[in-house]
C-alpha cells in the first residue's frame, strides 16, 4: 500500500487545500497513492471526520501532526489523548528526546522530518550538538526539499543506520503524491500505521 506520509489542508496556518479537493486531484491525475496523512502543524485535529471521503473517493485518510522540536519538525503518528496530555503540540522548542520518548510510550511513532533542511531539519542540529538516542525512523524523500535536502537526509540515515519514510509536504493541491511510502501490507487506520512503521518493511519512493 502507497501512502503520503505528509500533508498539511487549510488546518494549519500555511495550508492551502481542502481535504476534499485533494481527493479529487488524486483521482482526476491517477496519482499512485492509495491515500494519506495529514499531519497539522502544532496540532491534532481530532474534530474532522473524512470517513465519507474515504469511501466516496476509495482513499485512506488518516490524521497525524507536526510538532516543533529543538532538533527540527517531527511527525507524530499515533496520536491518543495520552500522548496530547505528554506534552504540548503548540510548542515550538519541544526537547526532541521528549517526543520520541512520550510518543513510543503512548504507542505512536516520532519521525524527524526533512532533516535536510537549514534551520528546521535535524541534520544541522546534528552536526552541533550530536545524535539523540530514540531515532530510529526519518523521512528521507521530501516532496518540498530542494536541491541536496534528501540527500543529506540519505546520507544521515546511512550513517545512523534510520529507515526513511516519503512525504509530499503539500500544503497545495498540485504538492500532494510527489513523494510517499509503500508498505508491504495494508494499512486500514493509524494503529497498523504505527505497527508498519514500527516494523521497518516500507520504502519512501519519489516520482518528481
């Protein structure tokens, strides 16, 4: 199953595009994408509810957020009310070491996303003050990096030994399915999200 990992809809402050129109374009374009994750910025959005787009469209719409930390944007999967009372998603300096602990214990998954870019990616807050024990997945196939992003974040993950998932980063329609994850198995809600994440058998692919 081909899943974006990364999308953001007019729920959060940079989102241009409705979930329902993002819909549309994967059918109208024939994306390969069975579906997606809308991962918010500083938020959970635990008050829409896409079921009817999902079978209306015959898509996987699925909810996860963007936290802020003092390593750069993570993605959170998995969210529970556990975890949103673990810390504070509006934060923007969240201790990294934090949210991949709160979040395995909560039973999600945290993944360092684009940690190639400048200022707002992990790759240079590596290289100042070192790695943090917990990371174990990041996001190596961003479809909003530009020129050498993805590649110091594959370089990253040779070096750790990470899995690297794919995302759009679309916060425009047009963005959506540039770059996603195949899972060996299918992935009916954000439990088995989780669990395949968790399990390390997924590639993040990148078609432009």
């Amino acid at each position: 199953m081909i899943l974006d990992l990364h999308t953001h809809s007019i729920k959060s402050d940079d989102g241009r595009a409705r979930v329902e129109t993002y819909c549309g374009w994967i059918r109208k374009r024939e994306l390969q994408i069975e579906g997606f994750v809308l991962t918010e910025h500083r938020q959970f959005d635990d008050e829409s509810d896409y079921r009817p787009l999902e079978h209306e469209f015959g898509l996987r719409i699925l909810k996860g957020s963007e936290v802020e930390t003092d390593y750069g944007h993570v993605l959170v999967f998995g969210v529970n009310d556990r975890m949103r009372a673990a810390f504070d998603f509006a934060d923007i300096d969240l201790p990294l070491g934090l949210v991949l602990e709160e979040a395995k214990r909560c039973g999600g998954v945290a993944v360092p996303c684009h940690p190639g870019r400048p200022r707002v990616g992990m790759c240079a807050h590596f290289a100042e003050r070192g790695a943090v024990d917990g990371v174990r997945v990041i996001e190596t196939r961003n479809g909003g990096s530009r020129n050498g992003e993805d590649a110091a974040a594959l370089a990253l993950a040779e070096k750790f030994g990470y899995r690297g998932i794919g995302g759009s980063d679309a916060h425009l329609v047009s963005q959506i399915g540039r770059c996603a994850t195949r899972f060996e198995g299918a992935i009916r809600n954000e439990d088995d999200l989780v669990r395949a994440i968790r399990s390390g058998k997924f590639e993040a692919i990148r078609w432009t």
